[in-house]
C-alpha cells in the first residue's frame, strides 16, 4: 500500500490527526508527512484547521474532506441506487420495503449463525465485528467502563442508505434482533447525518 493510502486509511479510521503522529506511526519525517499532505490537499482529499494549544504555536489536524471519503466508497454504490429506483418504480414502497425486510432477515440469519457459539455478549460483539469488517464497514469494538462502543469506520451502503433511510433502520434492527432485548443498543454517530463514523454504544440491561 503506498503512503498515501496509509495517510488515508488512517485518518479514515481515527479522524483528524497531526502530520507528527502520521509521522511516528509510519517512520517518516515529519516534513515527509508534510508534503504528502500538502499534496493530498491540493487533490481535495483533505484540509486542515488549527487547534490552539497552552503553549507555542496552534496544531495543524489534518481530515478527510468529502472526496476523501468517497475515495473509499463502495463501487457498486450507484448500481444499488438505480436498482432502488427501479424497484421503488417497479413496485412501489410496499415492494421496496419487502426488498429490505428480506435483506435484513437473510443478513441476520447469516450472523446468527456465527455467534450461534457465543455465550456472553463480548464474544458476540467480537464475532460481530469481525463480521462487519469483512463486509467492508472497517469495524472495531472497544470495551470501556460504560459496556462496548461498536465503530464502523465506513459504511459501503452509505449512497444507497442516503438514498432509502430504511436501510439504515434496517441494520439498527439487525443488531438489536441478533443481541436480543436484554441488550441496550443506541446510534450515537452516523454516516449519513455528516458524522465520519457510525458508532452504536452497547450495554446490558
């Protein structure tokens, strides 16, 4: 993978970062960094703004800009646009929704199936992780005091749940469906309402 896509994938993954810690993490010179970002910039791939701090000069945080993200979007993203359209067109919303209803039961049973070893609701949030990440969510799972924070990097339906909002919806109930009603599991940051992340926080009842 060459640097910039590092630069990409990681800012895509972590959010805003200074060219300093681009630099350590890649073993490169901080003015290295510097340059592959100014290139970046001036692709529209990402900008920066100034953070002050208690001394010295403001830290520049670099971030992806729009085009930045879409350099990670999925490439069949507008085929399963059109193919909304032309069900919606097709069938009405009636047939849209049964469209979504039966992905969402055919997902679910798939991820049923892997947990179906699972006994506790890390080792299911595990699995499930590892279940989105290969479905190109770019998913991690961190465990804190307040239960588990389910992040989702990337959503590659991101233009087709613009479009059809239920899709969104539909993986929410995935979720709760799979983990069952003891399991409280909220949105706190989505895609599709400008955030850079979905992130849903998970705790037992």
């Amino acid at each position: 993978m060459k640097t910039i896509e590092k630069i990409l994938y990681h800012i895509k993954c972590d959010g805003p970062v200074t060219a300093k810690v681009l630099a350590d993490k890649f073993q490169l010179t901080t003015m290295g960094v510097r340059q592959h970002l100014q290139a970046m910039e001036e692709q529209g791939l990402v900008d920066s703004y100034d953070v002050k701090v208690k001394v010295g000069r403001p830290t520049r945080h670099w971030q992806l800009t729009s085009q930045g993200h879409h350099r990670f979007s999925d490439h069949h993203s507008e085929l399963a646009v059109q193919t909304l359209d032309a069900v919606n067109d097709l069938f009405g919303q009636q047939g849209l929704q049964a469209i979504i209803a039966k992905r969402e039961q055919q997902t679910l049973h798939h991820y049923q199936a892997a947990i179906a070893d699972c006994h506790d609701l890390k080792s299911k949030l595990v699995t499930l992780t590892e279940l989105r990440q290969h479905d190109g969510y770019m998913a991690e799972l961190i465990c804190d005091d307040n239960g588990f924070l389910l992040i989702e990097n990337h959503c590659p339906i991101c233009l087709a749940a613009s479009h059809c909002p239920s899709l969104c919806q539909s993986e929410l109930a995935i979720f709760q469906q799979l983990l069952g009603n003891s399991t409280l599991i909220q949105r706190q940051e989505h895609i599709i309402t400008g955030q850079r992340r979905c992130a849903y926080r998970i705790t037992s009842k």
